[in-house]
C-alpha cells in the first residue's frame, strides 16, 4: 500500500491503491466500488457479503461471489427467508464460498429480518439510505489518512446498533462502514483517485429512495 493511498495503472490511471493493481480488483474499484445503489437485492447482498468477509479480505470474498449468489438464490432475501436447516447443511458442504455456520445462519436470519425492513419501509433502500451522513459530517478533504484513521464513523455505529435492534447479526459498525462506502452513500474514493469525481457525480444526480 503507498503511503497516500495511490496507485498509477498501467493505463496511467491514478487509483485507490487497495485494489493492488490486480485486474478483478481494478474493475470492482472502478466499476462498483462507491457507486450509488437502491436496488434491494444488492443491497442485502452486499451486507451478507461484509458480514461473510469480516476475518478475511474483501478479495476473497469478491473471487466467490458468483458462488455465494448461486448457494443464496441471487440474494433474494424472499427466497433465503424460507431456506431450511438442510439449505445450511447445503451451504456448508459448498467449497465455492466461506464454510462458516454463523454466518451461514446469519444470512438467513437476515432475510428475516429484511421482510420486516421491506414491510416497514417500502423498501430496503428507503431504510438504509436514511443513514447517509449530510455534508457537514463528512470530512473536507478525504485522503488516505482520513480513509486508515476512521474504520467507523459515527453514522455506521447508528445504523449497527439500530440493526442489531431489530435482531440482524454480523452487522457490526466495521461491516457496516464497509457496506456503506461500497454501496455509494459515502464516496471514500481518495483525493487523487480518478473515479472521485466520477462518484460525487453519480451521487449528485442519484435520485434517493
């Protein structure tokens, strides 16, 4: 990792160095990564997926996506609500994803809980974007120092302790940040990051839910 944060592809590029200049992890920064989404499928997607990455790398989880999204029914939170204790023992005996009961269960658990949300709300859009934080609780200046010092922040600590209410697991404040930063209600792409700009475009003209 460079110490700003920064790294130049072999398109002259300037990105995010997380993405270490491996071509999947490029195209996730560059196509996904920040941008903003209400579509509730994803949503509950990737909050499943942060909470099965949390231990491990994010990488990982990205390289068995397409697996998890086969073993979960594409993330259709109506389907996975009703999955049965021999979906679990399905789930487990599946190399293509992350073996872990917990969080096996917990997926399932939170398609529970995300008919509730959808039944309270309209829709899972319109109750997470409701957490995004207002410009004046966002830095000035978003660099990398900013990115390393702030795993949290004040609003996923909100949004965790509100989830964890209404009985979702893995949803610690971290998972949540993380979901946060990907789904497009912040823009963590660093100052200098070529897709910054692009992102705080995309979030200018999102219609939020």
């Amino acid at each position: 990792m460079s110490e700003n944060g920064l790294l130049t592809g072999p398109d002259g590029q300037v990105r995010c160095s997380w993405h270490q200049g491996l071509e999947d992890y490029r195209h996730y920064h560059d196509e996904e990564w920040g941008k903003p989404v209400v579509d509730d499928i994803r949503l509950f997607e990737k909050i499943c997926l942060e909470g099965f990455q949390s231990g491990l790398s994010w990488l990982t989880i990205l390289r068995k996506r397409e697996a998890f999204r086969a073993a979960f029914s594409g993330f259709d939170f109506s389907i996975v609500a009703a999955f049965t204790e021999d979906d679990v023992n399905r789930c487990l005996a599946d190399k293509g994803i992350v073996r872990h009961r917990g969080k096996i269960v917990s997926t399932i658990n939170n398609a529970r809980r995300a008919l509730d949300l959808k039944q309270e709300f309209g829709t899972l859009a319109h109750y997470f974007w409701s957490y995004e934080p207002s410009a004046d609780q966002r830095p000035v200046v978003f660099d990398y120092q900013e990115l390393r010092a702030n795993p949290t922040t004040p609003t996923s600590v909100r949004l965790s302790k509100d989830l964890k209410k209404r009985g979702w697991t893995f949803v610690g404040p971290t998972t949540v940040y993380a979901f946060m930063q990907a789904m497009g209600m912040v823009n963590d792409h660093v100052e200098g990051c070529y897709c910054r700009n692009r992102v705080e475009k995309l979030r200018a003209e999102f219609v939020r839910p």
